[in-house]
C-alpha cells in the first residue's frame, strides 16, 4: 500500500485539476470547508467543474468564491439557498449555473455507495416531490422507493485536523462531516490539514479516513472565517 503525497504547497496539491471534473467539496456551510484547497484551484484555473458539496457557498469565501470565479457549471447540492448564498443565487438567477438538488441523507448515501463498490440502490426518500420526476420508482413491502446512483468523482477535496505522513486522517469535531464519504468515492482525494505527523503518532482508533483512500496531503495554517448574518 502506497502513502499519501505530502505536498508543500497548496498550488502545487491541487495541479492537474482538468476541466470539466467532477469535484466533491467537503464542509457543513464553513464547518469542514477546504478553503485553502479552494483558494487553489481558483488560482489553477480549472473551468466548466460539476461541484457535488451539502451546499452552495456561504458568501464570498470558499465554495463561493470559486462560484463567484465562473469555473464552476454545475452545482448538486442540498442546502443551495440560505442566508449567505448570494453569489450561488444571483448565478442561478441568471442562467449561468445548473443546479441538482439531492436529499441530504442521499447525497451522503449516493457517495457512500460509489466508496464502497455497490451500484444503484432504492430509497424511499424524495418520493411524491419534484425530485422523483424520471427516476425509476418500485414498491417494496408496500412502499414506493426511487432508484438512486452512485455519485464518484475525479477529485475530492476536503479537510482535516491532523494527519500522518502516510495519509491517515483525523478530524475536529463536526468538521468532520461529509469528509470521510467524499475521500472514498473520488479517484484522487486531497486533503488539507492542519498538521502532518510521523506515520504512528496517530492513536489508530481515532483514524477515521485510513491512507488507503488518500492520495494527496497539504498542511495549511489555521484560517478563521465568519461571515456577516451566518447562523
């Protein structure tokens, strides 16, 4: 089993992003988001992304800076509206974004799925709503349940607490998030965290992502973020 690339730079651990990706975004509005990983891409220049991330930016940071940038073409999301989403809306607004909108709990299942090999499965969620229209729907024991897919992606990007220089992953709290998910269903996962460790520092039972599913590692000074109005 390979180890994780530990990169000095930001700029150098998001190089080779190609347009037309699809990236997972971790992060619960700001909680968990790779904003230093974002930062870089924007300034790598990768255009027309399919972003797959709970929402769609809070402000102008992040996520919505790299809205704010037009590289990104569509957006499958959540949450897409909330206080802060201004950036995401006016695009939306004006034509210049798609949007897919997908049941929380599915979106974490529809990675989780492409993580661990298994094809489409049935959920009964979104049943009844717009969001069913032409997906295919069964019964089962009574119930009527919609056909899902796997979300797999070329990349994801995500953050983490601590790390070890083998790529194990411990995170902070609920920053954690959709984090785990993310890094197991892209072909390469990078990951921004904010200490890099000698391989054995970690106590194994506190390693949530294991280095199996990591492939690129950058740490990054702490940055906090608030954003006016945010909850």
């Amino acid at each position: 089993m390979s180890a994780a690339v530990v990169y000095e730079s930001v700029d150098a651990a998001v190089a080779g992003v190609e347009d037309g990706s699809t990236v997972l975004v971790g992060g619960f509005g700001l909680a968990g988001m790779p904003f230093d990983l974002l930062d870089g891409l924007i300034r790598q220049g990768a255009r027309d992304l399919t972003v797959v991330s709970n929402n769609a930016g809070n402000a102008e940071v992040g996520l919505a800076a790299l809205l704010k940038a037009g590289r990104v073409r569509k957006v499958v999301c959540s949450f897409p509206r909330q206080v802060d989403s201004y950036v995401f809306d006016e695009l939306y607004r004006a034509g210049k974004v798609e949007l897919e909108v997908v049941p929380q709990g599915n979106l974490a299942e529809q990675m989780r799925a492409a993580g661990a090999g298994v094809g489409p499965f049935y959920c009964p969620t979104a049943v009844g709503t717009p969001l069913a229209e032409g997906k295919e729907i069964r019964v089962f024991d009574g119930r009527e349940y919609l056909l899902e897919h796997p979300i797999k992606a070329d990349y994801a990007l995500i953050s983490a607490h601590r790390a070890d220089e083998m790529g194990n992953l411990v995170y902070r709290k609920t920053a954690r998030n959709f984090g785990p998910v993310m890094a197991t269903a892209a072909t390469t996962t990078i990951v921004q965290v904010g200490e890099v460790l000698p391989t054995g520092s970690l106590d194994p039972e506190a390693v949530v992502t294991p280095s199996i599913y990591v492939d690129r590692i950058v740490p990054v000074a702490a940055r906090q973020y608030t954003v006016q109005g945010a909850l």
